[in-house]
C-alpha cells in the first residue's frame, strides 16, 4: 500500500469522489426538489393529500425495486469481476433520467413519478457497487478512513451545489430564470451533471478484479452464488446479529433525516429556518465523518458507532423537548456531527465480516437492508403521536430502535482485529 497520504492516492481520491457526486442527488432531488415539484408544479390539480400518496408510492416501488435487484446484481457483478463497469452503467442512466426530469412540463406528475423512481433506482443500486469497492481501494486497516473520508466528501459536495440550488430557487431572476419552478428544473441538470462529471475519476483511477466468468455462465453462476450467500448470511452468527442491528439504528437514522423537516414545520418553525438546518447539517457532517475515521482508529470502530449512537440517543430525546428555531439549528449541528460516522463506520465494520471476494453480493444486502430502513420508524413514530396526540411523544419512541441496535451490536462477536473492536 503506498505510504502517501489516504487523500493523495489516486484509487482511495477516485472512490471518495463518488460520494461528492451522487450525494448531490439524494440532497438535491430525493429529500428536497421532486417533493416540492409533486406538490406544486407537477400537481394536477389533485388535493395534497393525493401528491402525498403518490411521492409515497414512488419511493415505495423504487425501495422494493432496488430491495430485489441489488443482492442479484451485485452477485452478478462479482462474478464477472466488473463492479466498476457495473457502477459506471447505472451511473449513466441515473444520470439521463435526472436530467429527463427538467423537461417535464407542468401538470405531468405519472412521468415525473416514473423517471424519479428510475433515477432514484439507478442511485441506490449505483451506491451498493460503490460501497462494494471499498475492499478494492484500501487496506483493512485503513477501512475506517477511507469510509469516513468518502462521506464527509459526499456532504460537502451535497452542500455545496445544493447551496447553489437554494440561491436559484430563492432568487430566481438573478440567475436570468423566470421562476422559482424554472430553478428548481435547472436544478435537476445541475446535479445530473455534478453526478456525471465527478463520476469519472472511478473510472479513470479505480481497479476491481479481473474480468473471471461472464456471458450467460455468469447470469447462472450469479443466482447460485446468491443463493449460497443467503445461506452464509442466516448462517454465520456475526453477519446475522451486525445486520440486523444495522437495520435497527440506520431505521432510526434514516427516519429523523425524512421527518425532521416535517416535525420542524409542525412545531410552527419558519421553512426557511428548516432548510438551512438542512444545510448546517451537511456542512458540520463533512469534518465530522473525517474525525469519525480518526476516532475509529484510536478506540475501535465498535466504539465508535457506539459513541454516535450515544450522541443521537441524547439528541432524540432532547428533541422531545426543542421549541425554538435556535434549539432546533444546535439540533441539527449535533446529528451532523454523528450521523457521517454512524453511516462510515458501519459501512467499515461489515467490510470487515465478509469475504473480499463477494463484496458486490454481500453490499447488495447491506443496502437492501437500507432501503428497507426508514419503515418501522415512521410507522411507529405515527403511531405513537396518534395514540398519544403528541407528535413529540412520536419522536422520543425512537429511542427503542437505538437501544435495540445498540444491544444487538453488543452482541455481534469478533475482536478488534477482526471486526474493529
């Protein structure tokens, strides 16, 4: 492994700078612009309610889509030994079809709802590949930091274009738009680009293995293999107790990423306040996730998720009691302080578990069980306000999903030298 820094090796640049460019996406479309645009531009006319439904049902099929195609493809992909053709391919659609979504004209919601469940497809199952060359880029000793440093690069990145987007949309003839929805479609080519451009540093500098079976023997060869992997998964205790505390947690997780903005606008907060939330949170997250690396390798990566999980149980609980939008920023600051490393270290302490040889297979579960994330928390957060009739009561019941995580990954066996301590 050469001896320069992790941030100077071409291979280690190449894979970070992943990140930068698809989380553009995640921040730009999936959390914040296809939901305005279904509320508004694109809206028939229907009530809210009925856009509502229909973003719901977009990310549903999208989720369920990419649930049962990832663990397959990334079979497939390993056993071709082309994860990075496989990454550069579905980066292309995804890219087409955000860009497809700037030509939309007002009132087409059916087509904005299928290109968006495309694109979003297309970047889920893009960041289960990307995931999988992690082994391919770094030493196991340098798993944490090399984790950590493309996820504070992706909310850097994220932040910096969708400051761009927000300065569009609040000010649109300063940028020789007509309107705030004419910036909001611009939007959609920006990222498209941003994701495409800073793509291209995976193919020039990232090297998976050797091409080992393809055509139609790698297709057959692909289900067997996905099916032995099942077997492997429900047999090896660490795997089995590590993911299902994963999905635990990052459900937790991923529902106070979606619902904070909502709980924030149901306690009376302005949106403007919200969304700038939004943007101190990636903005605090970049050297967050970087230290989060470092703090890996000096107490174990164990304790560091650990560590993270402790700061968002206080968070969560304290958030039961939040009033102000001041409360609500130092909120925001404290998640993004943990929530890179939470999602690095995890994704650094599975690499560990599992055979280096099957990394596309084994991270199409891990991210399989990311898009199943998100379900239970909501579910049980709206469950709890509506027996309660205190939303703040809804969000304080996450704690049982980070207690219940947290007690599973004590569980999980393996050292420090083999599963980061």
């Amino acid at each position: 492994m050469s001896h320069r820094p992790l941030w100077r090796q071409p291979p280690v640049l190449g894979w970070a700078l992943y990140d930068w460019a698809n989380s553009a996406f995640a921040l730009s479309v999936m959390t914040t612009f296809v939901p305005v645009l279904m509320a508004g531009y694109w809206n028939d006319g229907a009530p809210s309610s009925v856009g509502t439904f229909r973003l719901g049902m977009a990310n549903g099929v999208s989720s369920l889509l990419v649930a049962l195609l990832t663990p397959f493809i990334g079979a497939l992909a390993d056993r071709s030994g082309r994860r990075k053709a496989w990454l550069l391919w579905v980066t292309a659609l995804g890219c087409a079809l955000t860009a497809a979504l700037y030509f939309l004209a007002a009132g087409r919601w059916l087509a904005a709802a299928m290109l968006y469940v495309g694109a979003s497809g297309a970047f889920a199952v893009g960041n289960s590949l990307y995931d999988s060359l992690l082994v391919d880029v770094a030493a196991p000793d340098d798993y944490d930091r090399v984790s950590a440093w493309g996820y504070g690069l992706g909310y850097l990145g994220s932040a910096l274009l969708f400051t761009l987007n927000v300065a569009m949309v609040a000010r649109p003839a300063a940028f020789g738009l007509a309107s705030a929805d004419e910036a909001v479609r611009l939007a959609f080519l920006l990222v498209a680009l941003w994701w495409l451009v800073f793509s291209l540093p995976v193919a020039w500098w990232v090297h998976d293995d050797p091409v080992r079976e393809g055509g139609p023997g790698a297709l057959v060869a692909g289900f067997r293999q996905l099916a032995a992997t099942l077997r492997k998964l429900w047999g090896e205790v660490a795997l089995r107790r590590f993911l299902l505390a994963y999905w635990l947690y990052i459900d937790a997780v991923y529902t106070i990423i979606k619902m904070a903005v909502d709980y924030g606008l149901a306690l009376g907060l302005p949106q403007q306040a919200l969304i700038q939330a939004i943007l101190l949170t990636n903005f605090v997250a970049f050297p967050a996730a970087l230290g989060f690396g470092w703090i890996a390798g000096v107490i174990g990566t164990r304790a560091g998720i650990y560590l993270g999980l402790a700061v968002y149980l206080a968070a969560t609980a304290a958030a039961g009691f939040l009033h102000t939008e001041g409360q609500f920023y130092a909120l925001a600051a404290v998640i993004g302080m943990v929530q890179g490393g939470v999602q690095s270290l995890s994704r650094s302490f599975f690499a560990r578990l599992i055979p280096a040889a099957q990394t596309g297979e084994y991270f199409g579960f891990y991210n399989m069980l990311g898009k199943f994330a998100a379900i239970i928390g909501p579910v049980l957060v709206g469950v709890v306000a509506l027996l309660s009739g205190s939303q703040r009561l809804g969000i304080i019941s996450l704690l049982l999903l980070f207690i219940a995580g947290l007690v599973l990954l004590a569980r999980v066996p393996g050292g420090r030298r083999a599963a980061g301590g």
